[in-house]
C-alpha cells in the first residue's frame, strides 16, 4: 500500500498568525478613519454672496455635466443657488469648456431669458443630442424636420455653428434659427399649422479695394501677405493665365496690383467679389486686365488698350504645378529605360489636382489608352488637338463625343499607365504634328468691338489711373 506524504507548509505558522493580525488590524482603521476621498465628495464650502446668494463650491474633481447657459470664465464646478427672497438678483450662468455659448445676464443687465437657448455645435453633436440638451423630445425633433424638406438642412452641422431655440412657457419648441454664414440664416417658426420654414440672405455692401504685391517666395505666400484670399489669388492667375505661365514663368521680384469688389456687412468684410482690373509684371514684361461686360451680356477681360486677354488656349492646363518633364525629342524614358521622344510637358502635382481643357473644342477620347492610362483628346477645331494623360479619374460629365468649354474641368493628377508618379503629360498638335505647348504662340481671340472702344475706355481709363495714385501713394508710405 502506497503512502502518502502530507506536504510541508509553504510559510511558517509564526508568518500566517503575524499576517492575519496585521490584515485585522488594517481592516479596524479603515472602519475608524474614512478614506479622504470618501469625505471629500461629501464636504463643500458655503460662501454667503453680497446679493444674498449662496456660492457652494464642492470639493471635488467631478465636472458637472450642465451645456447650456455656462461662462466659460467661471469654474465649471461652481454651483449658485438663488435666496428665495431675492427675486431681483442676477441670474449668473456657467459655460464649461465644451463650446456652448452662453445666455448670461449681469446684475446690470436683465435676468437671461429662460426659454430662450443658444447653444454652439461641437464635435460629435448630432441634431438629436442637442434637442435632448435642450430639454426637447424626439418627438419635437421629427415634427421640425419633418415639416418641410428645407427643415432638414438643419441636420447638416458643423462644430462652432450655433443654433437658437426659443421655447414656450411649457418648454415646446417655438422657433429654432442658424445662423449659417455671415450671409445666410435659415430658422423655422411654429404657428396653428405646424411649422413654417424661411430662409434669410443678407445683401452686402460692395466697395472697390486696392491690393498690391512683391513675389519673393511664391505668388500664393506674396497675395496672402498684401490680403488676398485663396479663391481670389486663383481668379488673379486665370486673369493672367493666358499670358503667364505660373509653373514655370514666376521669378523673385514680380510685382502685381489689383481693384476688387470686397463685399461688406455692418462694417465687416464677407467675401469678395470680382477682379475689376489688375496688373502683373512677370520677368520685366507687364500686362495689363480690364473686366468688361458688352451690350449683349457677354463678360471678359482685355488689356487696357481693349485686346482681349482671352486666346484660344490657355498656356498651362493645371494651376501651380511644377514642369518634371519637358518637350523633347531624345528623352530616356524612366520606365522603358530607352531612348524614345517626349512628344509633351509633364506637369508634376498632388494625386487629384484638378486638370483644364486648354481650349473648347469636342473630345474625342475619353477612356483608357496603352502606356497613357487615364486619357482625353480634345479636338479643337480643324487644325488644333490636345491630349491629357496618366489621369486618376474624369471629372463628372467627361465623355467621347461631348463638348468642353476652355477651363472646364475634364480630370484629375493621377498615375495610370506608364508612370512612376503622380503628373500630368500634355501633349499639343497643330495639324497632326506635335509641338511644344510652351513655345508655340497661340491664336488671339476677339478685341473689343470697334462700336464699343468708346465705352471700354470710358472705364479702363479710370481704373488704371487709380491704380497708379494708389501704388504712388503706397510706395511714398513705405519710404517714410
């Protein structure tokens, strides 16, 4: 018969009765002495207020998690409770750190409105969670939207938009407004049918402004300094673009000016509108821009003497890219690794940079063609064809056989086909037989009619005065 060994305690009995004790004794003092954490969340510090209010601060690290009517100057875990016999104190309201924005009233100021709620979108909001923030049901939220199909615009929201709720004395939803841009707002209104949907757009002002420009990095850092917005520095390079071509021609030293419309509300600037006339010095040479619209409607613009500014093509089918290749007959092609004619210019840019037609014309390929991906040909005319390769896409609309207007968008920078990054290849044909698009001069369009001369200058003279006087004026400023 086998016997079994009983196994030999792991720790002595003196260490286990030692042990046990200490656990005892530990267990007694955490009955007699609460945990500091314990007492602070039950302790607060009342302070009496000169208006009769009670200021009680909880000492505690736990947020409140109140959205509505909060300054954000103040502690968002203080907590005021009004004296029952002080109906004229100020009602004081607290805004954390989550970009509501407040409906505060001051001891010198009437008390906030109570059904009246203002509250800024923050990221994460969904239309849902701020009417629940707002004390309204989901029942309110469908009859609102459901409405009219303009109500639902309010379910597009963007952090930092606010929103304004006016509720009724039995917290039902009244009115709710957006104040979409500096010219737009859109509100509902409740009334005996339901609710009723407006749209408010504001006229602005406009008035002329002068700008002026030194290029010594890049056209974009030079206009942003002298206060031009993206989308008007974009509109000053179309001007020109025919002319210069802003991925190759641009040098350290440039100069440019410009009138434009600069739209206005209450004294503060919204937007912009259109070049009036500009002037750009590239590489020594100036040129000038006049914005003309004709008896018949039709806008341009032409130099200040009245030769159109427009040509049948522009020089450079993508905006500020930068030229990897150029035309040439004994290129080593990068990916065949043999000697082979570059029959265009490659324009290097950012994979879905937008790529123009070059002039208008009829397309005749859109589609996928051997080595060049992604392709447009465009026909213009009988005599001129342009090609545009290595695509990432088309661009809505782009098919064979349809029609493109000169700056129309046909495609996108991509790297279809034979190509080791993302560009554009541009090819030009006069007559069947390629030419270097950079070189070759192209067609003139139209002047200004000879029964019109009369009343172009009658504008272009004025405007290029003021141009003078300002750049006089500015130049004299900066020498002082």
């Amino acid at each position: 018969m086998t016997s079994i060994r009983k196994a030999p305690p792991l720790y002595p009995k003196t260490h286990i009765l030692a042990a046990s004790g200490i656990a005892a004794l530990l267990s007694l003092t955490l009955l007699v002495f609460p945990s500091r954490e314990v007492e602070a969340k039950k302790t607060y510090l009342s302070l009496e207020l000169d208006n009769g209010s009670e200021l009680v601060l909880p000492e505690t690290n736990e947020p409140r998690p109140d959205r509505l009517n909060q300054d954000r100057e103040t502690s968002p875990f203080t907590r005021i409770e009004q004296s029952s016999n002080n109906s004229n104190s100020a009602e004081q309201s607290i805004q954390a750190d989550d970009g509501i924005r407040p409906t505060t009233a001051t001891a010198d100021s009437a008390p906030a409105e109570p059904n009246h709620k203002i509250v800024r979108v923050a990221n994460g909001d969904t239309l849902s969670t701020i009417f629940a923030d707002v004390g309204l049901s989901a029942t309110s939220l469908h009859e609102a939207l459901g409405s009219s199909k303009e109500a639902k615009q309010f379910t597009r929201l963007k952090a930092g938009q606010e929103l304004e709720f006016q509720l009724s004395a039995d917290g039902q939803l009244e009115s709710l407004k957006s104040t979409l841009s500096d010219l737009e707002s859109i509100s509902i209104n409740k009334n005996e049918k339901g609710f009723t949907f407006k749209r408010e757009i504001v006229k602005p002002d406009v008035k002329t402004t002068y700008a002026r420009g030194v290029i010594n990095s890049s056209l974009f850092v030079s206009a942003k300094r002298a206060g031009l917005s993206h989308g008007l520095t974009m509109d000053l390079a179309n001007v020109f673009g025919y002319d210069i071509d802003f991925a190759m021609d641009i040098r350290n030293g440039d100069e440019f000016e410009l009138v434009y419309e600069e739209k206005v509300v209450n004294n503060k600037q919204v937007g912009t509108g259109n070049i009036l006339s500009a002037r750009f010095t590239n590489r020594g040479k100036t040129f000038t821009a006049v914005r003309y619209t004709d008896k018949q409607g039709n806008t341009s613009y032409y130099s200040a003497d009245g030769t159109s500014m427009r040509k049948a093509f522009i020089r450079t089918p993508v905006d500020f890219a930068r030229i990897s290749s150029r035309f040439s007959n004994g290129r080593r092609h990068p990916i065949l690794n043999k000697i082979r004619a570059h029959k265009g210019v490659d324009y290097a840019a950012a994979r879905g940079t937008p790529i123009k037609a070059a002039g208008d014309g009829k397309i005749a390929l859109a589609g996928r063609k051997g080595g060049y991906g992604n392709t447009v040909v465009i026909q213009h005319g009988s005599r001129y064809r342009t090609l545009y390769a290595h695509m990432q896409g088309f661009a809505k609309g782009i098919r064979t056989g349809g029609n493109v207007k000169q700056g129309q968008i046909i495609g996108y920078i991509g790297t279809t086909g034979l190509s080791t990054g993302p560009h554009l290849h541009y090819e030009f044909q006069v007559n069947g037989t390629h030419v270097d698009p950079l070189s070759q001069k192209l067609p003139m369009a139209d002047p200004i009619a000879r029964n019109e001369k009369q009343r172009f200058m009658q504008l272009s003279t004025p405007l290029m005065a003021r141009m003078d006087q300002e750049k006089t004026t500015l130049l004299a400023l900066n020498k002082r």
